[in-house]
C-alpha cells in the first residue's frame, strides 16, 4: 500500500516512562598480591627462626628439629595463604550474588509492569480496531456500529493489518557503563528485556483516511482487493452514512468483485433513485458517479491533510473504469 501522497503521520503520544538501573559492577579484587603482602611478615618470622635455629643449636639432632619447626612454619604460612585466597573468594562470590539478585528482582519489577501495559495496549488496540473476521459479530451486536463521531481522535481510522509497534511504556536504558566492569549476566537480562518488550509485534496497523488523498494497494489483484474490501467495511462499520460515502468506479471485468458494496448504506446515493429505491454509488463511468455523489464536491477546495471538510466525507474506489 503506498500511502505516500498527502501522507501526515499522526503525532504519537507521551509515553509513560520508567527507568531502568544500571547493571551492578563487579567488586574490585586484591587477588594473590593482597594475601601474599599480609604473607610477607610471617616469612620474614620464618627467615629469623631459621637463622636463630641455625647458629643457635649445637646439640645433637639440633639442627635438624630447627628445620623441621621452620618447614612446619612455612607449611603454615602456604595454609594461611590459601585459607585467605578461598575466603576472599567466597566473599566476592557472595557481594556479585547479592548485587546480581537485587538486580534481576528489580528488572523482573519491570518485567511485570511491562507486560501488564503491553497486554493493556494490545487489548485496547484489537478493541478499537478489530479484525476484519470480528466485523461481522460487530455488526450483528450492533452496539458499536457507527459509533465513531467527526470529533473522536480514531475517526475514518481503518485498520489495514499488523505490524511491529513501540510498547506503549518507554523504557529507557541507563547510562552506558564500561563492559569489563559489569556483572555479564546481570547486563545479559537487561538486554533480553529491552529486546523483548520495548517492541510489541502483531499490533493492530491503522491508517487515518482523513490525513491521506490517496491510498494504492499494489500486488496480487486478489490480495488487493481483499485487504481494500477489508479497509472498506472498517470504515463502514463504525462511521455512519451521515459522515462517510463510499463510492466504487471499477472495470467491467471487475464489477462483479464489487457488487457487494450495494448492501452498505453508505454506497446509496442521496442524489438519485431508481425503482428499488436510492441508486447504487457504483459504476464502470465516472460521469455516471458524478451526479451520485454529494452535491458539494465541485466546491470543495483540493484535498488537504490539515483542513476538514464538510460531511460527508467520500471514499472512492478505483479498480479500474473509464475516467
């Protein structure tokens, strides 16, 4: 569908904010270096019982004793080293658990609240356009039907399909930090979760007929006209014939793709009738629409997104026809 003449993209509206925490950092660790300069005076005790138990013994079997005190030592010594490493371990493992808890509780706070307004957004949205298969239930109910005025914001909004849309809560990333000094995992779920929810896929497409002078729907002719068929009775079935016209100029090939717009009170003109009743707004002639169609058209000024023209407003169909 090119939409691209006289096309005004509607204005989005202020989102609703929430502000993610940056990932904690990881603890700074004093590693080997930090035990062993707490190791460095219980060496230089052990070089002095050596030296002392060296000049100091002279019985029998003394000096050997002293050696074995002084390898028992540093036995110690190489213990305390490896106690103080494992225990430094264990309490830098402990500080990156917590911190990496606290944040993945506070991300699933988001998480929560993400999805509740994206399960919001998609129910209002499928409400307020639904697909073209709910139509004819719509119809039947009847509650809804004609039920959007020239002063509602989704007024001539049709629905043409689904696309991929930004959820209706912004969520806005932290600062960026250096890589090397975060928790991996902790940046990890805040990367699934922005990638995941900041963007809604399968919302309900609309386009506002009023902001565009013309609409062409390209492709396979089938495809085509099943998705103008489809914008068609969007538009039919919540803007009354009061404010909406629909008038189809076709092909003679074509007609009979068209004869179902005849059942829409919107098709019927209020210019001319014959012996069933108000004339069919369908044709293979322009000049046959011409005198159907409300008496204003030739008065009204060239098409402009900013202006609204007087009721009704007129949706012509063109699948080919003689202009």
């Amino acid at each position: 569908m090119d939409t691209s003449i006289g096309a005004r993209a509607p204005e989005p509206p202020e989102l609703v904010q929430v502000e993610l925490g940056a990932p904690p950092e990881l603890p700074s660790s004093e590693g080997a270096g930090g035990v062993l300069a707490n190791a460095i005076p219980m060496l230089g005790s052990l070089g002095s019982i050596v030296l002392v138990a060296t000049m100091g013994s002279s019985a029998p079997g003394g000096r050997g004793r002293s050696f074995l005190a002084a390898g028992m030592f540093l036995l110690a010594t190489l213990g305390f080293i490896i106690v103080q490493l494992d225990r430094q371990r264990k309490q830098r493992t402990e500080t990156v658990n917590a911190s990496r808890t606290e944040y993945l509780r506070h991300l699933g706070t988001v998480r929560t609240i993400a999805r509740e307004a994206a399960s919001q957004q998609r129910s209002a949205l499928r409400r307020q356009h639904p697909p073209p298969s709910a139509l004819p239930a719509l119809a039947e109910e009847r509650s809804r039907v004609w039920a959007r005025g020239v002063n509602e914001a989704d007024f001539l909004q049709v629905r043409y399909g689904v696309s991929s849309q930004p959820l209706a809560l912004e969520l806005v990333p932290p600062d960026s930090v250096p890589v090397e000094r975060v928790d991996p995992a902790a940046a990890s779920a805040l990367h699934r979760l922005l990638a995941v929810h900041r963007v809604q896929s399968n919302l309900p497409a609309v386009v506002d007929l009023r902001a565009l002078g013309r609409i062409e729907i390209c492709g396979d002719e089938d495809a085509a006209r099943s998705l103008a068929r489809s914008m068609i009775c969007s538009a039919a079935a919540f803007q009354s014939p009061e404010q909406l016209a629909i008038a189809v100029l076709s092909s003679e090939e074509s007609l009979a793709e068209w004869d179902w717009v005849k059942w829409l009170p919107h098709a019927l003109s209020a210019q001319d009738s014959d012996s069933v009743g108000p004339r069919r707004m369908v044709s293979t002639h322009l000049g046959d629409l011409v005198v159907l169609l409300p008496p204003d058209l030739a008065d009204r000024p060239p098409f402009d997104a900013d202006e609204r023209v007087s009721d009704p407003h007129i949706l012509f169909v063109v699948d080919g026809g003689v202009l």
